[in-house]
C-alpha cells in the first residue's frame, strides 16, 4: 500500500496508455538517456507520474522539430516540479502539421487565429551544451587500425555528425599513410 505523499507507481501498459506512446518508444527513450529507467526491471518494472510528465514533454518539443538529442540535452536536468511547470504553461500546443494548422484557420477564423509562442525557456532559448550525465546510451564503434577504435556516441546532433565524418577521414589517411 502507498502512501498519500508517494504517488502510486504504473507499469509499462498504464505508462503508454498515459502518455500516448508505444512500449517500445519508452524502451527506446529510456535506452537514449530521455526518460529515467525504473528503478526493477522485467514485469516488477513500474514508472511514476514524473515519467508520463517527460514523456509529454517530449513530445511536445518532437513538434517544434527538435532530434531527439537537442531534446535529451535540454530535458536531462530539469526536475520533476519544472517539467509540471513547463506542460502547465503550455495552453494550446503548436500544430503537429501544415493541415492541422489549416484545419484551425479555416474552423477558428484566420483572424483570430494565434499560432502558441512557446512560454517556457526550454522551448525557445537552448542552453549551452552539457556532457550528458546518462548511465545507458548507444554507440557506435569504428576501428581505425588494429587496435584503435573511435567511439561515438549516438544520435548526436547533425554538425556532430559531420565532425565525425571529418574525423574519420582524416583518420583513413593518417592510418593509412605508409611508414618510412
């Protein structure tokens, strides 16, 4: 039995219910550093509200456009109480699409039409870039010569992307140099 004070903890089906998302995008988040992992694993596994609030949150930022990373970097730190704050603030959501957008004019009435600023920081200014502070995250292993890898992690942003690239190549032609 839970407490008043603790919220009551949801499993994975009650979590993708709330929030509107498949299993397996949560999985996949939770393996991105997005969304905290529960804290037991396997069918024992259960989230709290503060996961169905980070998952709203997300999606909200998807509809600005943002990748996924942008998105991790700018959500890792906030607490719980902020991201309540941030999807309060947030009256009327963006539309997802152009005929969504259309659909309003034409039912509202292109004069009274507002496309919804973004009230909160997390929506308009980025902060400056962190080290991730997440314990699970995907990379990418490239073997440069025997015994010499690079590892990346991944998504990264697209000029990260392209740094890499560059690395890489001028990587191929150091290692590939012949020795005197």
């Amino acid at each position: 039995m839970f407490s008043p004070l603790q919220p009551e903890p949801i499993d994975l089906l009650a979590l993708s219910d709330k929030a509107k998302v498949s299993p397996r995008t949560i999985r996949f988040y939770i393996q991105q550093g997005l969304i905290p992992a529960p804290e037991a694993r396997g069918p024992g596994a259960h989230y709290l509200p503060e996961h169905v609030d980070r998952l709203r949150l997300i999606k909200l930022l998807q509809r600005e456009h943002l990748p996924l990373s942008e998105i991790r970097r700018r959500i890792e730190k906030l607490p719980p109480e902020e991201i309540k704050k941030i999807l309060e603030s947030e009256r009327e959501p963006a539309p997802s699409s152009a005929s969504e957008y259309v659909r309003r004019v034409l039912s509202e009435g292109a004069a009274t039409m507002k496309v919804s600023a973004p009230q909160s920081s997390i929506m308009r200014e980025p902060r400056p870039p962190k080290p991730p502070a997440v314990t699970r995250s995907q990379w990418e292993h490239f073997t440069l010569a025997p015994d010499v890898e690079l590892h990346v992690r991944r998504p990264g942003t697209r000029e990260n992307n392209r740094r890499v690239e560059r690395l890489l190549e001028a990587a191929r032609e150091i290692f590939n140099e012949d020795s005197p």
